[in-house]
C-alpha cells in the first residue's frame, strides 16, 4: 500500500467513532500494536526531543524501504507514534519525504498538530523524515 | 477599592462571577481550571483597571509634564505603596517592580556578583523550583563560591537539623520557597530567617506560590529578599516585585543600565537614580503595576483567612476523595501545605492522564513542574498537579475525581 492508501485507511477506522472518547480509546489500542523497538536502542541518542513523555524510535533501510520500531513510557504517545509509524514505515525513503499528515486532522486529533504541544508528535514526524532523508542520501 | 482584612461572607458562587473565563468551555464540556500554582485567573476589576488604563490614560511614566503621564505616575505608585502596604514593608522604595519572580531573583543573584569570592558559601533547599537553583548555580560560577542544598525527607518537609550544619562563618545567602510549587510544603522560613542572620547571611524568600494563599509580613519575617509574580494572584503576566531591604538595596549594584535608573549621565561618569529607580531601568510595565495594585485589592477584599479557610476545605476534600482511588500516590504530605496535589496513578504516565482530562474540560500540569530534583529525589518522571484557588469548588472536584477515574479505566 502507498503512503495515501494506508493514511485513507487510519481515516476510514477512525471515521467509525462518534466522539473523543472512541477515538481515545482505538489510538490507545492502536499502541498495543506497535512494532517495539529493541532494548539496546533505547538510549539517549534515540529519544525524540519535544515530548513530555519518553518516546524512543530506530529505523533501518531494507529493500529500499525504511522500517521502523518504538516505544513510549506513555500510553497515548504511544498509539500516536504507533499511527505515524503505521503510515510510514515500509515506504521507500522518497514517499516518506513527499508525503503530507493532513490525515491526522481528518481523524481527529488536530489538537496534538500544534508545534507548541508538549506532546512533540510535530517533532515525530520530523525526526521520521529526518531518517527517511538520511536514508534517501545513501541511496544517491 | 479599601484595602480591608474584614471580609464578607465568603461567597464562591458570587465570587465566580467575578471570573469571565470560568463561564467558558473546553472541548465542550465547562473548564474546571486546576492549574493555578502556573497562572491564576484574572477577575473582571482587575481586566477594568486594564482596559481603563488603556483607554484612559496610558502614558509614558516618570518626569513627564503633561497630564496623562502624571495620571500613570501616581497610579503607578499608588500600586507600588498598595503593594508596601499588603507586604508590610517599611518603605514604598523597598518594592521594585519586576517581570516577576524569576527576574527578581536574577536582580538579586547579578547583584551579589561583587560582594562574594570563591570562599563563600550559599544555601538552597531541596525543594527549589528551577528559577530559584539555576542563577545561584550561575553566581557561583561567576564568582567561585559553593552552593549547598538542605535536603528534604519523604514527606516533602525540609531537614532543618542539615540546614544547621551547613551554616557556617561563610554562609553569605540563603534561599528558599515560601511554598514549594511541586509540593506544596509551607516551609518554616522565619525559623529558616532567623538562623541565617545568627551567622550574618542574608535569605531570599521566594513567595510565587505563596503569595496566592497567605499574606506575608515582610518586617515581621525579617526577610532581606521576597520575591513574587503578580500573575499567581490574580493579576496580569509580567509584572512581580522584589522586596529588599533598603540597607541591602542601597548595597547592591544596579542590575541593568538605562533610562529611569539614572541621575545625570555624562560620556565620563553616570550616577545612579536613588530607590527604588536605580533598579527600574527603561519604560517600566505601566498597566501592570496597576494591575498589580488592583489585584491585591480584589484579594484582600475577600480576605487571606477567609481565603486560606476555604483552599483548605478544598484541599482536604480533594485529598480524601483521591485517596480512596486505587493506586493514587500523592507526594508532598507535610503537615503545613497549601491547596496543591502531586500525584500519581499506578504506573500511569501523568501525560496521559493530563491528555484525558483536558478532553473532559479539565486544566491540570503533568511534568516535573521544573523542580527536576524533587522528581529525581521520588525518582517519578512527572506527577499530575491540581492546584486550587479560591473560585474552584467541591462540585469541580467531584467532577474532577469522576473523570480521573474514567481515565484510569481507559489508561489501564
């Protein structure tokens, strides 16, 4: 699947839900699926800058495509990080670059968009794309 | 407005009319604002005074002619002698407006720069907020002189018999938090004072958290510094005082240079203004420091026992309430604390709890409420932090304690 093609899918489960609470409670399930980065990379250097909470993400290039792992000490970052990764992971390093996140407002949580949020999912992106472009240099 | 000590009935439904931004929503359900040890809210007399200043008579203070400026000069010091007044200080001239806490603290440590050397000695609590830590820690690097910390216990109460101990010959400063921000510990300062000034040090009290909740007598404390934020009490972001007493203000090297401070200048030599303008470098913030003025009329027109009485219902309420929660930790329980909660659920990050609550209207700080060492010493990420004020009520905290435990479920 592209970028888009999973990003309509996360929009679709989503739009299933009424209120903040559905949609809460999925994200948090959502967590529970997360490819979990391993122990030895969950160090400092791995640590997203930005977030209240702990969150610690490691990729790896594989057939040309990234693949990422994490964790979080906190529950919803947790399903945040889990959709991000959901979206990007498995793409070659150019797709992760070219794409959007307008699909976060579309399934609710614009609220944690805001570069000020203490939540740092602007920064979770970033540092996705940061290894999608470290990825894409070794590749030209 | 008459500052007076006798209060009417304390009335909080009548009282949270004063309040604007207590009648509006968050992501639609009503705002139950539990964040107050950050930023208390603004009552209607004092956003008036604002707004009346701005359209009335805003002008730039200070050796002006014409009418305007002489209009904001005397309400301007009317505040600063409002302020002498609620503080007790001996002289209006012993009240510096400030930004707030954190610049009163940096006037005073830059100020110390050149009365100290590498043999002397400072003492902070354990229970410092980082504003009250990190321009001491730079005073010592400027200077060579060595920081000392009065550990704290499980409780969150202070070890006075270490503090004894640390004071020495050397000992120049000390300071310490009226009220801790993370815990609420009222710490015994005038015990804390008085020891410091049996071997000649002076202290700087830190009242951002306590100003809300008690009125502090600056000549009967005997304090050589206190310092508080105007925006805790009720009153506009960006404005604070310093209290110093006079013989240690008339010591203290200016802290910035610029107009206001200055007597005569000449490209030689500038002699300094006398007090308190020596400290109050450039176009001071006007509007705040009526504000200022007007948000201590508006408390001691409710009254700090009428208020404290009431913050201590809630407390206790709040308290009982949450403890009957399943796995619900609450850290800092000193004997004497203010109407402030640190706590924990289980393993359950405070950011998630925080992140639920604010779904269901409700304002609380999660983190380390930049007190990194009281966190390390409980060896916690964070707590979640419900502060109340006077405005909030036992029905916000029943709704308060129902959503917490939708939240845990959700979370567990």
């Amino acid at each position: 699947m592209t970028i888009e093609e999973v990003q309509n899918e996360i929009i679709d489960e989503f739009s299933m839900f009424d209120d903040w609470e559905e949609r809460y409670q999925y994200m948090i399930d959502l967590g529970k699926t997360l490819p979990l980065i391993e122990d030895k990379f969950k160090t400092d250097d791995h640590i997203i800058k930005g977030c209240q909470s702990k969150v610690w993400v490691h990729a790896e290039m594989d057939d040309n495509k990234v693949k990422f792992t994490a964790d979080s000490d906190a529950i919803i970052t947790k399903g945040i990080i889990a959709i991000l990764i959901r979206v990007f992971s498995n793409q070659n390093p150019k797709a992760i670059i070219d794409s959007d996140t307008d699909f976060i407002d579309q399934i609710g949580l614009k609220e944690h968009l805001s570069p000020t949020r203490a939540n740092g999912l602007v920064s979770m992106i970033k540092q996705l794309k940061m290894y999608a472009i470290a990825y894409q240099t070794q590749l030209n | 407005m008459n500052v007076t000590e006798k209060n009417i009935d304390f009335n909080v439904e009548s009282i949270r009319k004063d309040f604007p931004i207590l009648r509006r929503e968050v992501n639609g359900k009503p705002l139950v604002y539990f964040d107050n040890a950050a930023t208390s809210q603004t009552p209607q007399q004092v956003i008036d005074v604002i707004v009346d200043y701005y359209s009335n008579y805003n002008a730039n203070i200070h050796r002006g002619v014409h009418s305007l400026s002489q209009e904001a000069t005397d309400a301007y010091e009317l505040a600063r002698q409002k302020i002498q007044t609620h503080f007790n200080a001996a002289q209006p001239h012993e009240i510096i407006f400030t930004s707030g806490t954190t610049h009163g603290i940096n006037l005073v440590a830059n100020g110390f720069t050149s009365l100290l050397n590498e043999k002397d000695e400072l003492i902070v609590s354990a229970l410092e907020h980082h504003s009250n830590i990190v321009p001491w820690q730079m005073l010592c690097e400027r200077t060579g002189a060595k920081l000392h910390v009065i550990p704290m216990n499980q409780n969150g109460d202070l070890d006075l018999s270490e503090y004894d101990k640390l004071l020495g010959p050397n000992t120049k400063l000390v300071f310490v938090n009226h009220i801790s921000n993370a815990l609420g510990t009222i710490n015994p300062i005038k015990e804390i004072i008085n020891k410091a000034h049996t071997v000649g040090a002076a202290v700087l009290v830190d009242g951002a958290q306590s100003c809300p909740h008690i009125k502090p007598d600056v000549q009967d404390l005997d304090v050589d510094f206190y310092v508080c934020s105007a925006h805790k009490i009720c009153g506009p972001t960006g404005i604070g005082m310093l209290y110093g007493k006079e013989k240690w203000l008339k010591t203290l090297p200016p802290y910035q240079g610029g107009g206001e401070m200055i007597a005569e200048v000449t490209f030689k030599k500038t002699s300094y203004a006398d007090l308190p303008h020596k400290f109050e470098a450039g176009t001071p913030n006007v509007c705040g420091g009526i504000a200022f003025g007007a948000a201590l009329d508006y408390m001691n027109a409710i009254g700090f026992d009428a208020i404290a009485n009431y913050e201590n219902e809630l407390l206790d309420y709040a308290t009982k309430l949450l403890l009957e929660i399943e796995g619900v930790k609450i850290y800092g329980t000193a004997k004497k604390k203010t109407s402030v909660i640190s706590f924990n659920v289980g393993n359950i990050h405070p950011y998630d709890i925080g992140t639920l609550l604010d779904k269901m209207g409700i304002a609380v700080r999660t983190g380390h409420h930049c007190a990194q060492p009281i966190m390390d010493y409980y060896q916690i990420p964070g707590t979640i932090r419900a502060s109340f004020m006077f405005y909030n009520t036992r029905e916000e905290i029943d709704y308060f304690i129902s959503s917490l435990k939708k939240a845990v479920l959700m979370l567990s």
